[in-house]
C-alpha cells in the first residue's frame, strides 16, 4: 500500500543501490538480445557540473531506458574526459598556481589529484540522478588503457602517411601557450580602428588601411585586385614601408577586395589565414614580429618588448607623430579567439603534428549522408564546416597534463624514432632508447608535446569496443548505436570521431547522431562554466525537488533546441510526481481484492482507454526511436492527464465503488483495465521518472509481475490492429462529460448537482457500446435519464 505522500529524498536513494546491488543494467555481451551501444561524451573535467549538463545527459539516458524497454542490450558506457587544456586551467585556478613555474612531474601530480576528485564528484552526481549505466565500463582518457589505444592510433596514423609533422605557420594562443586547431577558433566582435597608412612608392603615396599596424615591421608585400583600375600602374613596383623603411613589392592577388578598406592591401607574417594563404602562394619572405608569450620580438625596433595591445597603441602614435597617419576610422571588427580562454589567437610558424583532413573532404561529406541526424537540420552545421576546412588537424599541444606523443628526435641526424607497439603506453621523457639510430647515435631529444585533448576523446567508439586490445569487440560494437552530443561540438567531436573511426577501422562510428540543445541563463546566453552564470547547483536542485523533477524537467524541449531554466519549472515537475502518487494511490486501493484475473469480456469504456493506451505508446516509440523525448512525454502526459485521471477514472469510479449496482465482472472489467493501464502508464514513465514509478511498482505489482524491478520489463501495449470504433465512441463520451462539466460550470453548480436528463446525440454503430455505457455515465454526470439520438 502507498503512503499518503511520496519521499523523494528517501526513496531514490534506496532504488538507486538496489539498482546498482541487482546490476540491472550492466551489458551482457553473451545476451542473443540485440544490443543497442551509446557514445556518450565524456564531461571534460573542467569545473562543477551545472544544469545545462543535466539537460542533455539525462535526454540521452532516457533513451537508453526506452531501449532496453523495447528488449534490446543496451551497451551504456560511461568516461571522463580528465586530460588537456581545460583541466590544467581547473588546477591553475583552484590551486593557485601557474604550470610554467611548476616542475612538469609536479604539475601532472596536481592535475591527477584534482580530475580523480571531481571524477568522483561527477560520477555520484551521475548515480543521483539514476543514470543506468554500466559503471564497469568506466574509463577516463588519461588511464594507461586509454593511453595505449591513443598513442597506438596515432602510430597507425604515422605508418599510413596519414599523421605527419611540419614547420609551418600554426594558430597560437599566447595565453595559452600552445598551438590550437580550426575547431578551437570562436569569432569575436570587438571594436578596434581602420587606420589609413600611406606607402611611398615613387614619390607618389599609396594608401593602405589596416586594423593591426603593429605588424608594419613583419610587412613583406602590397597586394592588389588585378581587376582594379586605379592601381594597375603601380603593379611590379615597389613600395617603401613607413616608419621602418624598408622596400616591399607590389603584387597582383585576385583576393583583395575592391570594395574593402582603399582597395590595396599589406601582407605582413602573420595577420591572419589570408596572409598565410599568400606566403605560401607567392613564397614570401617570414618577417618575424610576435613571439609565443604575445610579447613583440626585442628585434623589433620601436616596439620590441612590448605587448600587442601596447604596440598597437604605440605605434599609432608613432604615426601621428610623423604624420604617417592620414585617418583614423573606429570600427566593429571580427576577430578570431581562442574558444577555450577567449583571448585573440596569433600565427606564427611552429614545429608541429598534424593529421591530414583536407585530401579527404568528400569523404567526410559522404559520412554525414550515411548518418542519421536527429534533428535533421544539424546535418547542414557538419556540412558547412567540413566545406570551409582551411587547415589540417592540428594534434600537437605545447602543454603538461595530455597522452605524450610517444617518439623521439635523434640530436645528430633529426630523425624520428617510433617505438614499438608492444611497448605502449609511454611516455618518451621517462624512457631511454636503448638501441641506437640508423645514423650510429645515441644521442635522443623526446618530444615534449602532448596530444590535443580532441584526439583522445575523438575515439571513444574504439575505446569502448576495445579496440587494438587482445578481447577485440570492435566489429560487433562499430558502428554504434547511437552518440549524442550537443550542438556546437559538431565541429569538433562529430566532425574528429567520424575522421578517427573512417581511418581506423573503415566504418562509420555510429548508425544515428542524437543532437541536443543548450540551457540559458538568459536569452541567447548559455549556461556554462566559465562564466558561471548557472543557478543553484544540480546537487542542491536535487536535494530541493528531487532528481525525478529534474528528469522530467529535462525531458521538456524538442530535440536540438535550446531552453531557458526557471526552479517554478521544478514545481510544475513535481505537481506531475504528486499527480501520479495519487492517481496510482486510488487505483491500488481499488485494487486491493483484485486476484490478476481477466474478464471475458470488457466494457466499451474500458476497451477505449485501453485502445487509446496502444495509440499512445506506438507514438510515443515512433518519437523516442526519433529521440525525440519531448514529443514522446507531452503524448504520454496528455493521456495520463486528460484521457486516465481526468475522464476514465471519474466515469469508472462507481462501478468500483458500487458492484452491487453494476455487477461484479463490470467491476472486474474496471479492475482488470485499472491494473493494465496503470503498469503500462508506469513503464512509459520510467524512462522520464525511473524512481517514483519503481516506488509505485515495487509497493504492488511485483507480486503479480514476479520481475524484480520495472526497468527490467518491456512495453507491450502497441499491437498493430487498432479498433478506430472504439476510440471514436469514446472520444464522443469523454465530449459528452466534457459538455457536461460545462453547463454546470457556468451555473455555479457542483459536479454532483443531479440533473435530469441528458440527451446524447452518437453515430447509430456505438448504440450497442452506449448501451453497455449508461450506467458508467449516469454515476459520473449524476443524470436520472439518458436519452439517446
């Protein structure tokens, strides 16, 4: 029997170790059941978890419910992305430190003990929210195992051809201190000056407009349209560059916009991708002007030393003291920053490690085609970028705490030195080459960079099947099932995984794309860590309302759309909760003689509810097999609400109150159909509310089931025959109380206010059902007398 109010507090934390003590949800790999394998993102360790990752974690675990509801296998790993740039950041802050100025050992000791305590953290966060995963199969991306996968798939990488390394010019963050990828890049609008400098060429004066004069010293040419007129004169020339002094040429680029600035263009190393692009085409002389740490090169005369805010500024004043400057505009300008800190990324040429991705566009486009992407608009964002690549993949970080590359440099010869793969994991600072290169020497320089984060985290469906290890599952695991993620990492984890998987074992990593939206703080502002704009944390919302509330919550939004977060939604959630501890406290209660037995025949109101029952869950499978968890629950709530509590249990209720005036199998028929439904109802909300409706479950309905909890059952009301009749003669009745309510309702009558008559107007091929109805619909409208039309 259910106690007159739920406990939350109380019951989740019992169901959740019984859970974990029954092990319902570990992965059987010897099951004949067909397995259904998640790709779930492994949260970065960067700081405290907030509701936003409550929000789309939980939609994936739903799914991950439903499935195992439908009687698949689900293969429901979970990971902790604890390595890279976003945890050095964590321990820099929290500890007070900064790496440069820590031994490199002592740093990583640092970063150790700080991702295995907020691990920890996530993880009992994970389990109070009653997440179903299977915790054996945890893995974190700076553990041995996983070190051994990466350092293995890079290696292969190498032997193809495929990972290479190269001077050339790289994007760089000086706060940072590393080399960064495309993927990394955010566009920022930030206000700055066009500034209007004058060339001399010949005596005549050329003007150029430029937004980053500190860079007149690393000018090696003057570009120009071809295609523009009133400059075709000066091509082939050469112009004198101001304050330095210096002659450059004047080179025709059909680049230059005619319409931008005055039309003529300085190149100098490097401003940004186009400049590059111009170094390399027309073989430019590097002029070097920015160094690593964002300070300007001490060779720089006038500037040297300074920082780029300052030198800009500088020089500036320079130019207006020397009358170099013939205007000054201020403007919004769009720059390119580091996504990770949010400062202004440099480039500047670096030794650095590269997988090769522009050769083999296509076939990242042909990948996207194969996938299913739900929503399906998010398949344009991929597209979009994989069109608009520009650089290669840069893997390479000049950080601590990452996957070292595993390799070194012989100091005589150059050449690189890879290890075996029998010899991995590794780490090329703490081990010696104990053979000498081809060249004779013993002399080695270990390379001190370590892998870009995304490398690792780009083959989480090989470290979840195994891959490369003695136990192999990676042909029954690939692709997998499904790998959720939200949106602005499809750039990155989609666009990485599918490049990583396609070269590794040939296939795609995944059959659909489950693409999950953002929660607000405010409109068009995410919540997020680094700008700690989250409300109350996901520990205390918990303890407040309840992890059901906040599940249920969660399953509010369509797929992919972003929403905002107010606690008074918390409240709605738990007017649900206490809805359906009620509704299933009256049910048990009329249930209470009920041996399990099924009437020979149902009643026309009883066959509706459980025919309109069927309907619902075949459209809730439809949407969820869409993941769509949002359009699943509002259908499965529209029934609970209005068609169950509002309707079938106020025109069923007599008849269960009353067998001596209805009949004893017309009251079985309600029992029969009260039970039915409510372990169905039960089932489709425990993948949104697996706590509460255990509760209800374990109270009643395990005596009759004999199954040991409601997430080891499996939906069973969708049959494909429907009967539209009767959900046709039902609708007509749930109107008719409907009209019923109505009239008194605006009589200030009480619903118990008899009346004496009513009269029905139904198609003449539900008489028979109206018939076998009257009684049920006198008891719930107080009416003395039906007259039928």
């Amino acid at each position: 029997m259910l106690s007159k109010k739920y406990n939350p507090i109380e019951a989740e934390k019992k169901w959740q170790e019984y859970w974990q003590t029954l092990d319902i949800y570990k992965y059987d790999p010897s099951s004949d059941k067909e397995t259904f394998s998640i790709d779930t993102p492994p949260p970065t360790i960067s700081g405290s978890l907030h509701i936003g990752h409550i929000f789309s974690y939980t939609q994936a675990e739903m799914i991950a419910r439903f499935q195992r509801m439908q009687g698949k296998n689900v293969f429901y790993p979970f990971g902790f992305d604890d390595n890279g740039l976003p945890t050095e950041r964590l321990v820099e802050k929290e500890q007070g430190i900064r790496a440069v100025d820590r031994p490199r050992s002592e740093f990583i000791n640092c970063c150790l003990s700080t991702t295995k305590k907020y691990e920890e953290d996530f993880r009992n966060l994970w389990l109070s929210m009653g997440f179903s995963v299977d915790w054996s199969l945890q893995y974190e991306t700076i553990n041995p195992k996983v070190q051994k996968i990466s350092q293995k798939a890079f290696l292969d990488m190498v032997r193809a051809g495929k990972a290479y390394i190269k001077e050339s010019p790289v994007l760089w963050c000086t706060t940072c201190q590393t080399s960064i990828a495309q993927a990394e890049l955010e566009s920022t609008d930030t206000e700055t000056t066009f500034n209007y400098i004058p060339f001399r060429v010949e005596g005549y004066e050329l003007i150029v407009a430029t937004t980053r004069p500190e860079l007149l010293y690393g000018c090696v040419c003057l570009f120009i349209n071809p295609e523009d007129k009133r400059y075709s004169n000066y091509l082939g020339k050469t112009a004198l560059v101001p304050l330095y002094n210096y002659e450059i040429p004047i080179l025709a680029d059909e680049k230059v916009s005619l319409d931008k600035g005055t039309g003529v263009v300085m190149c100098a190393t490097f401003g940004d991708t186009t400049d590059v692009e111009w170094y390399e085409k027309h073989k430019l002389p590097y002029r070097k002007v920015i160094e690593s740490d964002g300070k300007i090169s001490g060779s720089v005369p006038l500037i040297g030393g300074l920082k780029v805010a300052k030198a800009r500024e500088t020089i500036i004043e320079l130019l207006k003291g020397n009358g170099l400057l013939r205007k000054s505009e201020l403007i919004t300008h769009t720059v390119s920053t580091h996504e990770r800190c949010g400062k202004p990324i440099e480039i500047m040429p670096s030794k650095q490690w590269y997988i090769g991705i522009l050769r083999e566009k296509e076939r990242y486009l042909k990948a996207a085609e194969q996938i299913n992407w739900y929503p399906a608009s998010m398949k344009t964002r991929y597209i979009t970028w994989v069109e608009n690549l520009k650089w290669d993949w840069c893997i390479s970080r000049q950080r601590y705490f990452g996957i070292p590359f595993p390799l070194w440099y012989c100091s005589k010869c150059g050449k690189t030195i890879f290890p075996e793969d029998s010899e991995l994991p590794l780490n090329p600072m703490e081990r010696k080459l104990s053979h000498p290169c081809s060249c004779g020497s013993h002399d080695f320089i270990p390379e001190t960079a370590v892998f870009d984060t995304w490398a690792t985290s780009s083959l989480t469906p090989l470290i979840n099947s195994g891959w490369g290890s003695e136990a192999d599952k990676t042909t029954e695991l690939l692709p997998m099932g499904m790998r959720t993620q939200a949106h602005e990492i499809i750039r990155t984890w989609a666009f990485y995984t599918i490049v990583r998987s396609l070269f590794h074992t040939g296939k795609l990593p995944w059959k659909d794309i489950m693409i999950c939206g953002f929660v607000l703080a405010k409109k068009g502002e995410k919540i997020s860590k680094s700008k700690n704009n989250s409300v109350s944390s996901p520990k205390e919302l918990i303890e407040k309302y309840s992890a059901d509330a906040l599940r249920y919550w969660s399953a509010g939004a369509r797929l992919g759309t972003d929403t905002m977060f107010s606690e008074d939604e918390l409240k709605a959630s738990n007017r649900f909760l206490t809805k359906l501890w009620n509704a299933a406290k009256f049910c048990i209660i009329q249930l209470e003689d009920y041996k399990g037995n099924k009437p020979e025949e149902l009643l026309p109101i009883d066959q509706w509810i459980l025919e309109k029952l069927n309907k619902v869950e075949k459209l809730a499978i439809k949407s969820l097999n869409q993941y769509e968890i949002g359009l699943a629950k509002h259908d499965i709530d529209e029934f609970f609400w209005s068609d169950f509590c509002d309707n079938y249990l106020e025109i069923v209720k007599d008849r269960l109150y009353k067998p001596e005036v209805h009949g004893e199998w017309e009251r079985l028929s309600g029992q029969y159909t009260l039970y039915t439904v409510l372990l169905e109802l039960l089932k489709l909300y425990a993948i949104y509310v697996p706590h509460i409706t255990e509760e209800i479950y374990q109270s009643f309905f395990k005596d009759f089931e004999k199954t040991s909890s409601v997430h080891m059952m499996q939906w069973n009301m969708h049959h494909d025959d429907s009967d539209d009749n009767i959900l046709s003669f039902g609708e007509n009745i749930k109107a008719l109380i409907a009209e019923v309510r109505k009239y008194k309702s605006e009589r200030n009558l009480s619903l118990k206010e008899p009346m004496a008559s009513i009269e029905i107007n139904i198609p003449k091929e539900q008489h028979h059902y109206l018939q076998k109805t009257l009684k049920d619909i006198k008891a719930c409208t107080w009416a003395e007398e039906i007259i039928i039309k």
